[in-house]
C-alpha cells in the first residue's frame, strides 16, 4: 500500500473506531460485504476474537479481543464493533467452548471495544470496566459496563475476579487487569493473562506494521510512552502482546508503540 493511502486508513480507522457515535445493529449492505466475526486459538483455552467494520472507501477495519477458558469458565475481554457481530462472537465462543462467557471486561470506551455491551446484558452476563471507562461511555452514546473498579490497588494492577451470584462467591478469573496511565484514552487499561503469559493491550499497543499512534482524538500524547512502559515493567514475564487493530508480536511491539509516541510527542 502507498505510504499516502496508509495514512488516511489509519485516520479513517481513528475517527470510526475511536470517535464515531456507535451504530448498535449492521444494515444490510454492511452485513453482505464485511467478513464474519472469527476465532484465533493462539495458545491451550486462549483465542483472539476478531470483527469488522466497513469503512468506506477502504472496506472492512479489524479488532480483536480476547476470550479465555479457565477451571472458574470462560471470560470475554472487550466486545466486538457492535451488537450484531457481538452475538455471532457469543455464538462462536459457545461452540468452541461448550459454554457462554460469565463476565467480560472492557479496556476503554471505544465503538470497537464496547459497542456489544447491550448484547452482553442480553446474554446474561457480568460486566466490568474501570470506572472513567463507564462515564466515557455514556457520552459516547455506549452502553457502559454494569460493574466498575477504581484505581485504588497499590500499583494499578489487580486480579480481575467476579462474583457468582449462586454461591455468593467471589472468584478468581486468572486473569489481571492492569490501569497504565492515560495513553490512548485517559481510561485504557490491560489485561494479562498470567498462565498463557498473554498480554491484551487493546489500542495502548499499536501493531508491528504501524506508521504512527493512529487515533489520538482523547489521547494523552506526552504520557503515552510511560504508560507502555508502565505496562512492560509490570509484567516482565509476558511474552505474546496482542493490539487491537493489528497482528501479535513479542515485547517488540512495546518498543515500537513507545517509538511512535515519543516522536509524535516531538
């Protein structure tokens, strides 16, 4: 692709995946043209989940999330771009796994990570975001997560843990979410999935083949490297981290995002 019309896909994925009041349900056309949502198994009870929205005149735009298979179920981290391909991603995910998620967590409030949250509650599940993530979400027309957590652990980072509401038990997923600092939202978190050593970093990383930040219409610019090294410091042992909008890499891709943040910091 010329280096020119790269760009303007990366400013097309930034104003519709990042600042666009989200659309809940696909219309026809959209619904004809853009692949199906998908599954990734990249390691034993972890697959990347994949979905697409049409941005013309460029085509279909990915992002992924993840969903992980543990002794305490099956969890959900982030939705896909909307309602629609989030109850295809529901039926998928039961397929492979014999069951629905109980919980999902949501990295910021963004179309492309929170736009199924209504088919989520419809399902019956458990939500979670980090607490600005919820108020984020209201203004941009999102639905927000049922469940917040604030800021208030030593260091940021915390076991991501749910409540099972029959046994009035609090269990622990085996995944960790961890706060970075502003990036590219104010409210971006991570998630690390210890046993696999899989760090989600949502669109804080960006992908190996990236020119530039990509969106940064609620970017903290001048903080977004620390919090990429914020991350790497906290988990040294993570050795898959996975973007939203592009392939998984190693810890490269930390030294390339903070690259790209240090020179658009300039």
């Amino acid at each position: 692709m010329l280096k020119t019309s790269g760009l303007l896909l990366i400013a097309a994925v930034a104003l519709i995946s990042c600042a666009a009041i989200p659309s809940n349900r696909l219309n026809i056309a959209d619904e004809k043209t853009l692949p199906k949502p998908a599954l990734e198994i990249i390691a034993d009870g972890v697959w990347i989940h994949k979905s697409y929205k049409n941005i013309e005149p460029w085509g279909p735009i990915l992002s992924q999330g993840l969903v992980v298979k543990t002794d305490a179920g099956v969890f959900l981290v982030d939705t896909a771009w909307n309602d629609d391909h989030t109850e295809k991603l529901l039926a998928l995910i039961k397929a492979e796994t014999g069951e629905l998620p109980g919980a999902a967590i949501v990295t910021h409030a963004h179309q492309d990570k929170m736009g199924g949250m209504q088919a989520l509650h419809d399902a019956g599940m458990q939500t979670w975001a980090y607490e600005p993530t919820n108020k984020d979400a209201v203004g941009r027309n999102l639905v927000p997560a049922q469940g917040w957590f604030l800021n208030t652990f030593a260091g940021g980072s915390s076991d991501f843990k749910i409540d099972d509401v029959a046994r009035g038990e609090h269990i622990k997923t085996g995944l960790i979410k961890f706060i970075p600092g502003p990036g590219h939202t104010r409210d971006n978190i991570v998630v690390y999935y210890e046993p696999a050593k899989i760090l989600f970093g949502g669109c804080l990383i960006r992908p190996g083949g990236s020119s530039n930040l990509g969106n940064t219409a609620d970017a903290d610019i001048a903080n977004w490297a620390n919090a990429v090294r914020n991350v790497a410091d906290e988990f040294p042992d993570a050795e898959i981290i996975i973007p939203s909008h592009g392939p998984m890499g190693g810890r490269e891709l930390y030294d390339h995002t903070i690259a790209l943040a240090d020179a658009a910091n300039e």
